[in-house]
C-alpha cells in the first residue's frame, strides 16, 4: 500500500532521520521525498512517499506520530488507499459561490462520486444553508473580515480525518505551512480561469479584456511552492459568440463550466486514475485504483 507522510515543525537538526530509520526498519520502499527548510522563519517540513506491506500500517503510523511528539513535529501518516476500504473522506471548503459545492454534494448523494463529504469549512457563512439542506457537518473558520483561522482549519481537518481537501471556490489562498502538513495530493483547488494563460482573481474579465471567445477552468493540486506548474488535473471550456456581455459569460462560467471542471477532477483523484508525484499529475497504476 501507498503512505504518505508529512511532517513540520521548528526547525532543528536530526528531524528527518528518526523517520526515515523508521519507514526503512519497517521495510519500506521510499518513492518520493521532499524537504524544506525555512532558514529565516526557522522552519522545517518534509514529505515522504512511501510503499510498504499493508500489514505495517497501523504500526508504521502509530510510531512515526510517536516521533513526531518526542521531536516536537507536528506529523500526518495518511494512505489514498486504507485497508478497510472506505470511501474518500472530502472537506468542501468555499466562500460565496453555492453552485460549485453543490455540484460535488449532489453528485456524492447521487452516486456519481464515490466519496463521502465529511464536513464542510467556509470564510463567510453563505454556504452554511447549503451544508445543512445536505446534512454536513459545517464550521465557519472565519473572522469578521474574511480571513481565516488557519489553526481553525488545520485542527477540524485532523478532527474529521479527511483524505481531501476539496476548494470550491473557496477564495482564501492557504499558507505554507497548511500545504506542506496536507502535501501529497491532498488538496484540490478550483481556478476559474484557464492556466496558465489567465491567473489572478479575475480571470473572466482579464479573458474579456483580451477579447477572448474561449473560457475556461482548471481545477489542480496545490503544492506549497506557489506556481511551481504542472498540477493540472482537469480543464473545461466553453464557448461564447462575440459580443456576448461579459456578466453572461460569468454566469456561464459559475453555474455550468466551473461546478463541472471540479467535480471531474476530483472524480479523478478518489478513483485514483491520477496522482501527484513530485509535483507533477501522472495516471496512477490501475492496481492503486479506488474500486
């Protein structure tokens, strides 16, 4: 089976070596491994992508949050593929916009996503209604202003032990340190815009200023280093006549391409077809995938 293991903390040395003695003890094949080490904010983080015989995971997990505690670490053992053959554990983080959110809901409550929406998180309180006509636990991380309680969301994570971290439109960028505690492929993102041509919080109208005729979005991994390129999991377009007003285009976008850009992709990664591996997406062996 497939691990992967993150860990941060302050930065110290002999941090990364009690963790790899342990996965390698235990018989592990490591596939992929990657370290930062934040000399000005004195921060360490580390990812580790692991195989080992499914008989070693309770062990293998229960002695590396072992070293976390005792090296001050705050450390995440966490598998694509768990042994009692659960369904993926999603939270669905958003902001404003309900569409999109409720496209992935429906499609699990449907059938058509073979993943169980766990919780739901927002910066605002507009989609609490939304979580609740679908029966989802719902957490507003919020503060007055809109920014985010990062503490907040990183603890109802753990709580909820979710596989995911599904972003719906969820307009708060995450800090380094939440990316590099969920890095793996652990988090979705839905980019309304089509990248890399046209980033930023307004890509329809920068699309529009350049009198484009072809709209899109992207729905892609996160990755703790900001435009490192190459996490595309799914891109959907669509079409308008010239002249059609851009408020129309944006209507479009939100309520028909976007929810369906996002649920693709996220199809994508719980069946496990994809997956990141040194920060780029590549089709998973068929032996890996979800059943």
């Amino acid at each position: 089976m497939e691990i992967v293991v993150t860990a941060v903390g302050p930065d110290n040395v002999g941090l990364a070596d009690p963790i790899i003695h342990e996965v390698t003890g235990q018989g592990a094949s490591i596939c992929e491994i990657q370290m930062y080490d934040h000399d000005e904010a004195a921060v360490f983080a580390m990812m580790c992508r692991l195989k080992i015989d499914v008989q070693y995971w309770e062990t293998i997990r229960s002695n590396l949050l072992k070293i976390g505690f005792y090296k001050g670490l705050s450390v995440r053992v966490w598998t694509p593929t768990p042994p009692d053959g659960r369904k993926a554990k999603l939270a669905i983080c958003a902001t404003y916009q309900e569409s999109t959110p409720r496209t992935i809901l429906q499609a699990i409550r449907d059938g058509g996503l073979n993943a169980e929406a766990t919780v739901m998180i927002g910066n605002r309180q507009k989609c609490a209604a939304l979580a609740k006509e679908f029966d989802v636990p719902w957490h507003n991380i919020g503060n007055p202003d809109g920014s985010a309680n990062e503490e907040s969301m990183v603890r109802l994570l753990d709580q909820y032990d979710v596989d995911y971290i599904i972003l719906a439109r969820y307009m708060r960028i995450l800090p380094p340190d939440t990316c590099w505690k969920f890095a793996g492929g652990r988090i979705i993102n839905l980019h309304h815009g089509l990248l890399p041509s046209f980033p930023g919080f307004r890509p329809y109208h920068d699309a529009y200023a350049n009198r484009m005729l072809t709209y899109g979005a992207t729905c892609h991994f996160i990755v703790p280093e900001l435009d490192a390129g190459n996490q595309t999991i799914h891109q959907s377009t669509f079409n308008v006549a010239p002249g059609t007003p851009i408020d129309q285009i944006v209507r479009v976008g939100q309520e028909i391409n976007e929810p369906a850009c996002l649920l693709e992709g996220v199809r994508r990664v719980v069946d496990m077809e994809v997956k990141l591996h040194f920060h780029r997406v590549i089709a998973s062996s068929p032996a890996t995938q979800r059943r």
